[in-house]
C-alpha cells in the first residue's frame, strides 16, 4: 500500500513538471498572447508614414546611409518584414488603410480620380464605399480618441469633416484634452519620389516636424536649392543599384538623392519622438512606422512587383514589450484599419476585409496572401492584378497587348527615368534592363521571391510549378469574387455604378433636426452618412473641428448649433444652423 503511495506521488510530481513544462513551451510559441495583457487599456497611438520607401534601412538590412531613430525603434520594437500595400501608389493604398477595404472593390484604385479629367475624358469622382463604411479614424474619435493628422491625406475621396479632430500641418495630439486618449498620424513627404526630380531640393514645408505644432510658424514656399538641402551622405559612396536599373552616373546620384531624402526624415521621426518623450507619453503609446507602398524608383512606384508593394514596418510598443524580435507574418493595408480598433478593445466591423493582427481580437490565423491590384495612375491605363504567399506570387495581365512601361509625364521626370529611356533608345541596355519595356505582357506570372527578389524569372509555363500556378490562380479568383473586383470594367462604367447611375456626383441629403426643449436629435435621409455638428455660444471663437452626432444633444441656451452631414464619395450636404 505504501509502495502504490509512492507510485501515485511520483506519478503525479512528474504530471505536475510535465504541465509546467508545457505551459512554459506555449508562452515560448505565443509570447504576444501572453504578454499582450500588459499594455494600456486605451494606449495612445502614433503612426510614423513615410512615403515610396522600399526595404533602404538598417533595420532591413541596408546599411548605406544611417538612420538612428529608426534603429532605435527597431531595438526597442518589433520589425516587420512581409508588409505589402494593395497597390503600388499612394492614394489607393491610404484608401486601404483608412477604410479596411480593398481599393479596387469599392471604386478607389485609379489613381487621381478627381484630376487628369482633360488627358481621360473622364468625369471627377470619388471612390463610393458600402454605407457601412466610415473612415477608421472617425471610429477612433466615437470611442473617445483624439484623432489628428499631419498633414496629407490622398485616400481617393475627401474625408468628411466628421474624420479627424485636426487635419493640417499644424495638427498634433498636443491640443487634445489632458485625459484623453490620441491616435496621430504623421506624414514625412522627403522620401516621396517628386523628392528625385531635378532641381534637387527639400520644400520647405517638409521640415515641419522639426515645429510640430507651433501654431504660430508659417514655412516658406517652395524648394531649398540643393546647397540649402541637409546633406546626410557622401555623393561619392558606393551604392547598391537594383539589376533592373543601369549603374550610371544619373542613376547614382539619384541613389544619393534617395539614402540623404530618407536619413532627413529619420531627422524629422526623431524630432516628433522627443516631443513624445517630452511629454512623458512613451510608455503610454504604440508607435507604428511604415511606408505608404514600395520604392520610388521606376520599375518600383506603381508596379505590383515587391518593389513596388513591400515597404518596411516597425512597431514600438509601451515598456520596449517583444524588443528586438522581427515578426514574418504577412500583413496587408487592410489589415490596419481592424487592428488599430483591436488595440483598443473594439471588435472590428463586419464590412472590414482585413484581419487584426495584434490586440484583444487578433485573428486566430495569420494571414496566408497578400492581394494588389494596379489599374490607371494619372493618364494612362493597366489593369493588373496579384496574388502572393510567403514565398511565391502569380500576376494576372488583362492588357496583354501592352507592355509594362507605359510613358508616364510625372515619372518621367525622374532623371534615372529619362536615363532609362535613352539608353533603349540607343540599346544601352542588358537584357534584365530590357523586360521593362517589352512591347506585351504574358497573361499570368508566376515568381519565387525567395530565390527571385527582383521577379526577373517568369516559372508560369514550368510544368515543375503547375500545381502553385493553379492554386494562386484559384485563390486570385476567389479574392475578386470576395471583394467584388471587376478588373475588365470600364472606369466609365465604374463611375455609373458607384453614383448608382446618376447623371452627376450623388448629394449627401440635408441634417433633418428635431428640437424638443433644448435636446436636439438629428438625422439624414443618405443611408452611411456621418453628422457633423459645432455648438458655438455667446462671442465663441468658431473651431474647425466638428462633433460626431450619434445621440440626440443637450444645447446650452443663447447657442448657435451648426450641422452637416457627410457620405464618403457624396457631395456634403449643405450646412443647418439652428439659433436656441
């Protein structure tokens, strides 16, 4: 009897280490669920976005030009590799981030939809989400956030007022209330490609950061001439240039503009990041950096190559949690918009086609693709879409009959551009030069961008790969089924469709108030409208922010009320004002 005591103790000492053991392999697998309890309930949120920034930094591996401030968040954060944008350029990929929605599933992905009217024939639109769609930052300020942005937005449609608390180059979490909790955005536009056009030179707006804030400063216009321009780097250090591009002297010195553009907005970044510290807000924020899409070089900006979708992220989060970890999950632009809402205890909304990948409701599965579309950016016309895994990625060319480079004015002022351009002319260049500017496309691509970073090798018609053709071309199906993405629709006939076939732009319908005393409920016949409302009393100052209306409001006496309401890609309603 005795022995069987001993038995059982042993037995179950060694099921009680065999427990431990296995809680502590579980917290090795998932640290983050582990320790993500550890942040602040309603943590502060700052996003860093800079602008066509490829994998340039030391964090990523590329150590040409140093970047302090981004090596230290990196040290003290988290780095991303595998995030991708849904598009190769700006303002459809900040249409993602904004919305959670894929740009070409609701109108956004042609680039500048509201110009280039006289070189398309095309009427000014906007992109028309579903009703349900409301910008993420106005989902932030309905949960008590202050929201600002400095300064650019560019998501295919004008941000209703309802959006942002602040939206200029003055806006900064520094004019919320003491108690409140913020969400800022900060754009650095050094790194934009207009940054390699000749004359080389920084605008002077561009150093704002360094004044964040400071109401009482006016930049001047215009550029800094070169010699006025903060150097950062030797003109005469070796660069690394990308196969697809030549190594002249054009193309290095644009190389140099490149690495100096970036480590002036490492400079800037870290002015914004001490006024953080000066405000003893550190440890109370999660600080995102990334850039708006790949690099700003051709045959990187608006393709949906790596090159022109892979840009580098990195998050800090309070205490340095998971310091100096890298993270190899996939991310796309659709998957902010979800997650900014899980950091801070909000479910995400049923319309979001992306994934939280941090936070209360981070999604069970890690993402298995990342999806891109490419379709007409300023005065001429592609329509590409792609699919990629961790390791392979599939193109589909609906215009087969053209080729790759289509003669873009803005791009060609890019001095490596014009290189480009009179080396074919004169065939200057290597055959890897040359894909670029073949005169068709194959219908599907197929790449390995582990073995093949730069997509140089087409393995579409390689039997060994047929099973990976099939199944990306599946799931490219699929996706556009999912997000109801008609590539071969004509923009003409897209504009129809998203104004519901009216001959003009739809009106958001006129605020209908009711007063009852002094309580005042609102509402708009436009189905997704957002109401805006300002209370303006006695001699008050007007302000620039608008209220967000989502329950009847009490109006102080002797008070002037004024309401508007907003539907994204909708003309605004015009503005009620109520005397009490």
């Amino acid at each position: 009897m005795r022995s069987l005591r001993v038995l059982n103790s042993i037995f179950f000492s060694a099921l009680f280490v065999l427990f431990l053991f296995c809680q502590s392999i579980i917290g090795q697998l998932h640290p983050e669920q582990s320790k993500e309890t550890n942040l602040p309930k309603r943590p502060n949120i700052l996003w860093l976005v800079t602008e066509d920034m490829g994998a340039y930094i030391s964090p990523f591996g590329d150590h040409t030009v140093a970047t302090p401030n981004l090596s230290r968040l990196a040290k003290e954060g988290v780095v991303y590799p595998n995030l991708f944008s849904t598009s190769g350029v700006c303002a459809p990929s900040r249409s993602a981030i904004i919305t959670g929605m894929y740009p070409s599933g609701i109108g956004a992905n042609h680039m500048r939809t509201t110009s280039n009217t006289k070189q398309t024939g095309l009427k000014s639109y906007e992109a028309v989400p579903p009703v349900a769609v409301k910008m993420v930052s106005e989902l932030m300020r309905i949960n008590g956030y202050y929201c600002t942005n400095n300064y650019k937005e560019d998501y295919q449609f004008r941000a209703p007022k309802t959006g942002w608390d602040e939206s200029s180059a003055y806006a900064h979490w520094r004019n919320k209330r003491a108690d409140q909790p913020f969400f800022s955005v900060f754009n650095f536009t050094e790194t934009h490609e207009s940054g390699l056009f000749e004359p080389y030179g920084h605008r002077h707006i561009e150093t704002r950061h360094y004044r964040s804030g400071d109401t009482t400063y006016t930049w001047g216009p215009g550029r800094m001439t070169e010699t006025q321009t903060p150097k950062h780097i030797a003109k005469n250090k070796k660069f690394k240039i990308p196969p697809y591009l030549p190594d002249t002297e054009v193309v290095r010195r644009d190389m140099w503009k490149l690495y100096n553009n970036i480590a002036e907005m490492d400079r800037q970044l870290g002015a914004v990041l001490k006024q953080l510290e000066e405000d003893n807000l550190l440890e109370n924020t999660i600080i995102f950096f990334y850039g708006d899409h790949g690099g700003p070089l051709p045959r990187e900006k608006r393709l949906i190559y790596d090159s022109g979708l892979n840009t580098p992220m990195i998050i800090r989060f309070p205490n340095k949690l998971h310091a100096g970890t890298t993270d190899n999950q996939l991310i796309s632009f659709v998957d902010f918009a979800p997650t900014l809402l899980s950091l801070i205890g909000v479910k995400p909304l049923e319309y979001m086609q992306g994934q939280a990948f941090l936070g209360k409701f981070k999604a069970k599965n890690k993402r298995e693709y990342i999806h891109a579309a490419a379709d007409r950016f300023d005065e001429v016309t592609d329509v590409i879409r792609a699919v990629r895994d961790t390791q392979f990625k599939y193109i589909k060319n609906y215009r087969t009959d053209q080729a790759y480079y289509l003669p873009l004015g803005y791009r060609e002022r890019i001095p490596t551009m014009q290189e480009l351009l009179r080396m074919y002319k004169n065939n200057e260049l290597n055959e890897v030069q040359k894909q670029w500017f073949r005169d068709h496309k194959p219908v599907e691509e197929l790449f390995d961008c582990k073995k093949d970073p730069h997509e140089l090798h087409n393995l579409a018609t390689d039997p060994a790969y047929k099973d990976k053709l099939i199944g990306l071309r599946s799931e490219l199906d699929r996706w556009l089924l999912h997000i109801g993405d008609q590539p071969e629709l004509p923009e003409e006939k897209l504009i129809q469709k998203l104004w519901d076939d009216r001959p003009e732009k739809p009106l958001t319908a006129n605020p209908e108030v009711k007063v009852d005393d002094n309580n005042v409920s609102i509402s708009c016949a436009t189905k997704g409208a957002s109401i805006g409302y300002k209370i303006l009393g006695v001699g008050q100052k007007e302000r620039k922010s608008w209220d967000i209306y989502t329950k009847p409001i009490e109006i102080p006496k002797d008070c002037v009320v004024k309401i508007q309401a907003f539907r994204i890609g909708y003309r605004p309603s015009k503005i009620k004002t109520i005397r009490y």
